[in-house]
C-alpha cells in the first residue's frame, strides 16, 4: 500500500486573479488542504503568450503575502526569456519577505545558473518549448542538468520522460488532464507500464493503441473501475466523468512510483473548478483504494 504522502499540485494566478471573490474563495476552499502540496505558479507564461500583462508584479505579491504559508512553493514573477529582470523581480519579492522559486531562463549564463543553485534550496528551470523531446531541447537540458547535479530543480511543463530521464526534484505537466481529450486514456499498469486505449477505429493497432477489448486491457479497466461501456462512452470524457478521472488516478498511481526515486510529480490545474472537483474525485478514489482514508 502506498504511503500517506501528500499529491503535489500546481495552480496558476493567471487563473486566480481572474475570478471573483466568491470564486475565488471556492476554489481556496477546495485547493488549500493538508493532503495537498500546492505549488502556485506566477502567471508569467499567460503574460508572454498574451503579450499583456494579465497579472501584475503587485496583485501577485499582494495575493501570496495575503496567503501566507498556504503554499508549499511559490514560483518567482519571472519575465520570460529576460533573466535580468527576472532576477529583479526575485530581489523585490525576497525584500518583501517572500521565498520564490526563481526561474532559469533560456537567456541565462552558465555563471548564473550556478550563482541561482548556490543562493536558492529550489530552482525551476523554464524556457522548454512544447516539442520537448527534439533534439535541440534535449540538448539544452542536458546542457543545464549536468550543471545542476544534485541541486533541487523544478522542471516547468515537462512529463514523465523528463522524470525518467533526469530524475529532477520537482515538474510539472497538463498531460494527466489532456490525454482524454481526443478519445484516447493512458493508464499506467505496473505490470506493463503505459498503454494507450483509443476509442477512435483508426487506431486500433497504431503502436500500443487498441479499442478491441482483451483480457490485459480488460483487467486493466477494471482496475479503475472502467468498462468497455464506460470506455466508449462520449460523456466519459467531460470533466468529472469515468475516463477523465481514470486518467488521472492513472498519473496518481505513476506519480507514487516516481516518488519512489525522489520524483515529485506536480499535476497542473486546469484553469476550471469542475476540472479541480474532478482531480479531488480521482484523488479521494486512489486514498480509498489504498486503505488511506482523513
């Protein structure tokens, strides 16, 4: 039976600072708990794809001095691909009082990555693009890790290969909340690893990708409590139903094994109640299942 650990989870501001205090309130209700490790992003992304600031310097600091110690890390108000004023903005919030998790960005000198390793316990590295696993962005991780070392790093929005590969502190990613999203649930199996179902018919044998139901996928389903019925369902996919809390409990379960190497997995948030309801659904299913129960 796996440990009473706490899960880790991320939640970005961008989202919060958007609603309103009834909301708002809600969502801290439903988020801030003893069996969850929330890490509380800046924002700073929506701001670079938005090209606007759709959080400030100043409702960010306000929020978390506001909230203090109710998160168990905080990821610095970075500007991305700017490490000067990155590293500004990590001076202003530390003079504040604040302990942010300051970023690496992809502009940043060797020098002052090691300056960043020395004067912070945690760094979160940034700047990876969505094709993560291409050669030029596996080049530059590697570049960065092997200055890391043994030294505590977030990886910002990279999933279970990075966890495998680089065994780093902390990372985060969408993944356990998207893969639903075109008709296909990864479900990890401790006897076979991932396998990918996908309900779409051109995919019945496409790489480990089946819909025709045998015994090992089967067993599998059930193992969430799924049935092919379930499977094939088109409500099973919307937030709160069988599959998307399947997938989820699924990365719960691969997250207890990663811990196992000192890996946090940290699941991101959508940027939706009912997709935090549903998390909490997935989460409070896998405490059952494993006899651990508030």
């Amino acid at each position: 039976m796996p440990d009473a650990r706490p899960i880790h989870v991320l939640v970005s501001f961008a989202w919060l600072n958007k609603l309103k205090p009834d909301k708002l309130d809600a969502v801290m209700r439903r988020i801030i708990r003893p069996d969850w490790n929330v890490m509380l992003d800046s924002g700073a992304f929506s701001n670079y794809t938005q090209g606007k600031k759709v959080v400030s310097f100043d409702e960010y600091t306000a929020f978390l001095k506001r909230h203090e110690g109710a998160f168990w890390h905080c990821i610095a108000y970075d500007v991305i691909g700017d490490m000067v004023k990155s590293e500004v903005n990590v001076k202003r919030m530390q003079s504040m009082g604040l302990d942010p998790v300051p970023v690496f960005q992809r502009s940043g000198t060797t020098q002052q990555l090691r300056d960043m390793l020395n004067n912070h316990e945690v760094i979160a590295i940034g700047g990876i693009s969505r094709r993560s696993r291409d050669k030029a962005e596996q080049d530059y991780l590697k570049q960065v890790m092997r200055i890391v070392g043994d030294n505590k790093v977030h990886m910002l929005g990279l999933g279970w290969h990075a966890a495998k590969q680089y065994r780093p502190y902390s990372l985060d990613c969408t993944s356990p909340f998207v893969t639903t999203r075109y008709g296909d649930i990864h479900l990890w199996s401790s006897r076979t690893g991932w396998l990918i179902l996908s309900k779409k018919r051109h995919a019945a044998r496409a790489g480990n990708r089946y819909i025709k139901p045998d015994v090992e996928r089967t067993r599998l389903l059930r193992s969430y409590g799924l049935s092919w019925t379930d499977f094939m369902s088109s409500d099973a996919y919307k937030d709160g139903g069988a599959c998307t809390v399947a997938s989820v409990r699924s990365w719960m379960r691969h997250s207890r094994l990663l811990a196992q190497n000192d890996v946090r997995f940290v699941f991101a948030l959508p940027w939706t109640i009912e997709a935090v309801d549903s998390f909490t659904t997935a989460w409070n299913m896998e405490r059952k299942s494993w006899g651990w129960e508030q």
